[in-house]
C-alpha cells in the first residue's frame, strides 16, 4: 500500500488539480490579472530543485544529472528496460495481471496483496495514462542482485464525464531484485513533482 501510494502521487495531484479548476473557472473569468506560472518558468524537471527557491538558488543548489551505471551487465541492462517497458504498457492497458507480474511477492516497502486491490481499484474507477519520458539504470548491486531504475514520468488523469485533463510530471526510483531469473520490484521512492492542467 505505501510504495501504491508513492506511485500515484501523480494520480493524486492531477484529481485535486482537476478538482481546484472546476471550482475556479468562475472566479478566473473575472479575473482579468495573468496569472503568475511559476512552474512554467522553472528548467527541466531533470535538474530544477524545490519550486519554491529562486533562480539562483536553485543554480547552486541543483541535482547533478542521473548517470547509467556503468558495472552492469548488458544482459541485466536489456532485461531491465523490458520490465520497465512491461511495467508502463501493462499499467497503462489495465492488465493486472501483468503489471502484478513485475511485482515482487516479498516486498521492502509495501504489501503485495494491498498493491493489488489498490491498483485494481484505480483501473476500475480511474482514467490514468503514464507516459516515461527517460528511463535510466543508475546503481547496479551484482552481489546483491538489486538495480535501482530511475524513470521520469508524465501521467495523465482524465476525467471521464467531461474530457478535462490534468498532469503531473513525477521523478521515482524503482528498486528492482532478482528472483528466479526475472527482476521484480521491491520498492519505489518518489524524488519530485511537478503538475500542471492539460486538455
């Protein structure tokens, strides 16, 4: 349930942000003052820090950028970004069983069979895409059999009744282990977030 959680932070925010623009349409037409789009002005969502910090501040304080491991194999490498390709398409094609395929059964950060009603109950009562914009392997263990598998991600919320869409822009980190051949995830952690409305 908690690592569900982390992954639809992105889901969360677009709901409320279609929530806060309905009830706002009235008041914005009043409004004939521009609004102030921060989040449009910041830089990439690879290297912008907290929203919140100035310009220079965020010049000095920002992330260097996420480099590939460079000890894994080009084996492990290729099945990784499959499961991760495995992963967006079964999510974004509702198929639970396949996404469930990829999930580890003796998890670190979460329940299994809490992960499966949750993600269950949003193909049933959700409109969600995720869309990965880089997918970047960034620490390999061979000792351990773990990879830890950075991915940008945009997602989409749609509502169903009236077509309005909101997104979110999400940076996590998947930890991957291997067990009985294949990489499964055992654990996912939500570095950043950034939303806006969409149509």
């Amino acid at each position: 349930m908690k690592r569900f959680k982390l992954l639809l932070i992105g889901v969360i925010t677009g709901m409320l942000l279609l929530s806060v623009s309905a009830c706002s349409q009235k008041d914005e037409k009043k409004s004939s003052e521009p609004k102030n789009s921060v989040d449009q002005n910041q830089p990439d969502a690879k290297t912008k820090t907290d929203t919140g910090a100035s310009d220079q501040d965020q010049a000095q304080t920002s992330a260097p950028p996420i480099k590939e491991a460079k000890n894994i194999s080009k084996e492990d490498s290729l099945a990784l970004q499959k499961v991760m390709d495995k992963y967006f398409q079964a999510f974004n094609s509702e198929d639970i069983d396949a996404y469930m395929s990829i999930i580890s059964k003796h998890p670190k950060s979460f329940d299994y069979d809490s992960e499966k009603k949750y993600t269950k109950n949003t193909f049933d009562h959700m409109d969600v895409r995720l869309n990965p914009k880089s997918i970047i392997i960034m620490d390999y263990d061979k000792k351990k059999q773990e990879a830890n598998v950075f991915s940008e991600i945009e997602t989409t919320v749609t509502d169903p009744q009236t077509g309005q869409s909101a997104k979110s822009l999400t940076r996590q980190i998947n930890t991957f282990h291997k067990e009985d051949g294949g990489w499964k995830i055992i654990a996912t952690s939500v570095m950043q977030d950034k939303s806006g409305n969409g149509k």
